[in-house]
C-alpha cells in the first residue's frame, strides 16, 4: 500500500467494515485497525463447538483483558461487570459487547434484519400527540431523529440486496403483500431471497397466534436461503448466533472485507492493535490516531479521515479518553433492550438444537406506537420474537426453571426429558433515554496498557419493569394457547446492563450543543472525525439494530465519498 492515506477505519464490524470496504472500493487508500484478529478460514477449524464459543467466549471480549465496569446510580461504586467475572473474565455472550476481529458482531450475531418503523423516528413527537408531554419521565432525555424512515429508506434496500437479506415483504409501495408483515413501513421492493427454513415449531405458533387475532410473519434474516453472491445457501446446522458460519450463508463483513482487499488492494488491515487516542491538529481537525501494536509498541498512524466504526461502547471510550467531549454529550443517553425471555415446554419435540433461531415467526401487532392504550403507562411497544432452533445444551441448561437445580439425578432426569421439548419467546423492550443511564472513564480501572475503563451507570427503572410484564401477559395467552404444560420467564429487571444491544452514547443531530455527530456520523467539534453505528442512535426502537446500523454506514461511506 501507498505511505499516502486517504481514511483510518478503527473497528471493522457492521458498520466500520462497511465503510472501510465502500471506500476501498471507490479507490480510497484506507487503513482499517482492529483489536482482535484478522480472521482466515483457518481460525474456525472448529466451528461447532458450544465449550469454545459459548463457554470460553473464544471471540467476545474478557473483563480480563477489555475490563468495563458497572454501579446503578452515582451514589454506588463501580465493579467490573459482576454477571461476566469470574475466574475466566468471561460471561453470557448475549450479556457483554459482541465479538472482536474483522467482522466484529457480525461473525456471532443471530442475524435479524429488521427495518425500523416510520414511526419509530420521531418517537418522541409520537408519544406526545398521542398520551401528552406529561405521559413521559421526568428524566427522559427523548427526542426525534434528525432524519426520516425516507431518508433511510434505499439505503435499507441497499443492505438487504447488497449483503443479502431473506424474507417476506409485507409492504410495497403502500400494496400489502400476503404472508408478510402487514405493519411494515412501505418499501420500495422485496427481498432478494425467500425466508429461511421455518422451525418444527413455527406452523403451531403460526396457527395459534392468527387464530388470536394476530398477524405472524417470518423473521428477515441475513441468511443466504439461496445461494446468493458467492454465499451458500443455509444447511440448518442450528449453531448461528455466537458462532460463525461454517458455510458462509450468514453475512458476516469479515467475508466482506477480505473480498475487498484482495480484489482492490486499497485496504490495508492492522489486526491485534489497541488505538488509545485520536489526534488534532493545531485547528482541531482530525490527523490520526495513536495505537498499541501487536508488541506493546506505540504507532502514530495519519490521515485526513478516521472512521470510529466500533461498538457503541467502546466508540464512546475512545471519544472521553481522547478528549472528544467538548459539550459534555459523549457517552450520555445509553440505551439498551431488556429481552423479556419466555421460556416453556411443549408436549410434543420442539428439537430446539435444529436450524436457526431466526426460523421462527414474529408479531408485530404490539409493536412501537401500536401499542394498546393500557393503564400500566407503556408508551412504547415491541415485536414478540420466537426462538425456534439454535438452543445448544449449555445455552439451555443457563434457561432451566428457577425450581431445577443444574447439578444431580433431578436435573438429569429433568433435562434428558425436556430439553427436546423446549420452546422460547421473547420480546425486546427499549430503554428510554435518561439522564441516569450513560457511560464514562472509570476514575481506577485500567487495561493491561494502562488505559482508562469505560463505566456504565444504569439501572432498570419501574417503567422498564412494566413494559416486561405487560407483555408477559400477551406471551402467557399465547402460551396456553399453544399448549405449553410449563414454562418460566427471566425476572423483568435482569442482573445484567449491557444486551449487545447497546446503543445512544454518541447521540446524532444537527445540534452541536446536545448532539455529539451529525447525521452523516462527522463528530461536531473535530473535522474529519466519523463515529458511526448504534451510539448515534437518539432513541431506540424495539427492533435488532444491526441493519440500521449497516444503513446508516452506507449513507455514511456516500457522503465521504461525495467530499472526497
């Protein structure tokens, strides 16, 4: 590659790699940096294997090495996430940041891929016409998106065509569609490939819920049904999300950004690196960034353009400790989904280790602002999702009844009886933003090259413990209908405060006062610096937000491209 450096990407995951590729591809010279490795075939030789990625947690982050820690509130002293320390730093991989190396979540996800609603971009306005100013939290920092489902629009039809996206439409251009979702925000086209596979348990789940009114749909997922663009189409094998695919039919930008390299020669790729610091001239645009290599040693890379691609999270970190925070916004507004898990057993074999868990259905009937008026005071509503394949063992064994110990002849008997018979929902509930809930450096905790922490302040709050069970009860019709002969449900207030779906630190708007970026992702007080994905998100629908994050990178990468 040439010494000239045309944009420093640092984080290559949904959003980082899209970019970092968009710009190669356009003849950019671009350095992409990132913390985990550049990962080859040859790095997931074992590939079905629930100890190595769901256990030890082979591509996730370690509080060992990556430390983040957590309190409630102000007035408590943060420790190092308690639901993922222990002897191993490791923990839930639904319940730490999602993967590291090239790819980033995308090697693990699940690979939902939803659209948000129309709706869903002025959340706040929504919620005032409809209940008034006064329905909202005293300390709710809520707002309405600087840009609109149109303005999103074709770049969402750009991802699902682009990478390859499977399911039903349910609405084209204003036209409802058969056998799709009839809530969706209209589109301009399909999808480019039918849905995946349905669960053994999708067509009950299906009759049942029509029968109650409601409207199933299959799951939109990033999964080659078909074999699309040099991707295999899907076997079934039922290990998806925490592990990457053995077929390549799951997108991953990981496969993306080798294609990009090798055919383009543009992109340069710098794995096992910590950047700790992104620098300003002299009139505060950006001119690179400083990072640890391999060895430990510091490198001072530059260029006119850096992209921060990476998680919310960390984007955040990096942000605080270059000291990227002129108006105090940084790390503030953090939002994350509380899952409301529902889980339960059917007479007959669910089989839930077969296929993936997106070969279910979803309703949508409760979604956003459909939902009902209620005395609870839920303002906001969610999807209910089913989880119908992709359950290994030990992932079951970490969802038994309260009542079942996970040790002995009880839990043998229990297990060998009824983990063949598991079924699962659940629904995705969004946080408000808050006030109390943000993220900063952590004033002692350090990594291993001396870097601050990044601190979570979070709690869940009574509202977030409404909206649970207030969805509980529409999942407990659905269950007796469906003829479940037991089933149990996570507690309405987890101990855990970070979802992989964690969101809103680097908030975006046309704003510099109370906004950090733009809505192209450009950081307000530093020139040439980009942080993009879901910390730019003001608000957070109740959707997975990986294909709006993927959207929002190619509108991204078009209007660095239009400057350049």
């Amino acid at each position: 590659m040439s010494r000239e450096i045309n944009a420093i990407v640092v984080g290559l995951g949904a959003s980082g790699g899209i970019v970092a590729t968009e710009l190669a591809r356009a003849g950019l010279k671009v350095v992409g940096l990132e913390k985990g490795a550049f990962y080859k075939e040859a790095d997931f030789q074992s590939k079905f294997d629930e100890i190595r990625y769901y256990r030890r947690s082979a591509i996730v982050p370690h509080m060992g090495t990556d430390p983040i820690t957590w309190r409630p509130n102000e007035s408590k002293e943060a420790v190092v996430l308690p639901w993922a320390s222990n002897k191993l730093g490791l923990g839930d991989p639904f319940q730490i940041p999602p993967s590291i190396g090239t790819g980033g979540g995308t090697v693990s996800w699940g690979a939902a891929a939803f659209r948000f609603r129309e709706k869903d971009f002025n959340m706040r306005s929504t919620i005032i016409e409809r209940f008034s100013e006064k329905a909202l939290p005293e300390d709710t920092t809520l707002v309405d998106w600087p840009i609109s489902y149109q303005d999103l629009e074709s770049y969402y039809d750009r991802v699902e065509w682009e990478i390859g996206v499977g399911g039903n439409p349910g609405n084209i251009k204003g036209e409802l569609i058969p056998n799709g979702n009839p809530f969706e925000s209209p589109r301009n086209r399909g999808y480019p490939m039918p849905p995946l596979t349905r669960g053994s348990t999708d067509d009950l789940f299906v009759d049942v819920t029509t029968g109650l009114g409601y409207h199933p749909f299959p799951t939109p997922t990033a999964i080659a049904t078909i074999d699309y663009k040099g991707r295999s189409a899907c076997t079934n094998c039922g290990y998806c999300h925490g592990y990457p695919c053995h077929v390549g039919a799951k997108v991953s930008t990981n496969e993306i950004i080798k294609a990009v390299a090798e055919e383009t020669g543009n992109l340069e790729i710098r794995p096992h690196v910590r950047v700790f610091r992104v620098n300003r001239d002299s009139t505060g645009h950006v001119k690179g960034v400083s990072y640890f290599d391999s060895e430990g040693k510091v490198v001072d890379l530059e260029a006119d353009i850096v992209i921060l691609g990476c998680y919310a999270l960390e984007n955040a970190r990096l942000l605080l400790a270059s000291g990227v925070n002129q108006n105090g916004q940084v790390g503030k507004n953090l939002m994350m989904h509380n899952f409301g898990w529902f889980t339960g057993i059917l007479p007959h074999w669910t089989n839930p280790f077969m296929g993936s868990l997106q070969g279910g259905s979803v309703i949508d009937d409760f979604t956003s602002e459909l939902i009902p008026d209620n005395k609870e005071g839920i303002l906001w509503g969610s999807p209910i999702n089913t989880w119908t394949g992709d359950m290994q063992p030990i992932e079951a064994i970490h969802a038994l009844p309260p009542h079942i110990s996970k040790w002995g002849k009880g839990f043998k008997d229990w297990f060998s009886e009824n983990y063949r018979r598991l079924f699962r929902m659940y629904s995705q509930h969004s946080t408000l933003p808050s006030h109390n809930a943000y993220c900063d450096l952590d004033p002692t905790v350090k990594d291993k090259y001396g870097q601050p922490s990044l601190r979570i302040t979070h709690e869940w709050t009574d509202y977030d413990k409404k909206s649970v069970e207030y969805f509980s009860k529409i999942k407990t019709k659905i269950a007796i209908e469906i003829g479940m002969t037991e089933w149990w449900e996570d507690s309405a207030t987890p101990a855990y405060h970070v979802s992989v779906h964690d969101v809103g630190t680097h908030r975006m708007g046309w704003d510099p006062h109370s906004s950090v970026v733009d809505p192209f992702g450009e950081v307000h007080e530093c020139k040439g610096l980009y942080a993009i994905g879901g910390g730019q998100f003001p608000t957070f629908p109740s959707y997975n937000p990986t294909e709006t994050i993927m959207a929002l990178a190619y509108r991204t990468a078009d209007r660095l491209l239009k400057r350049v």
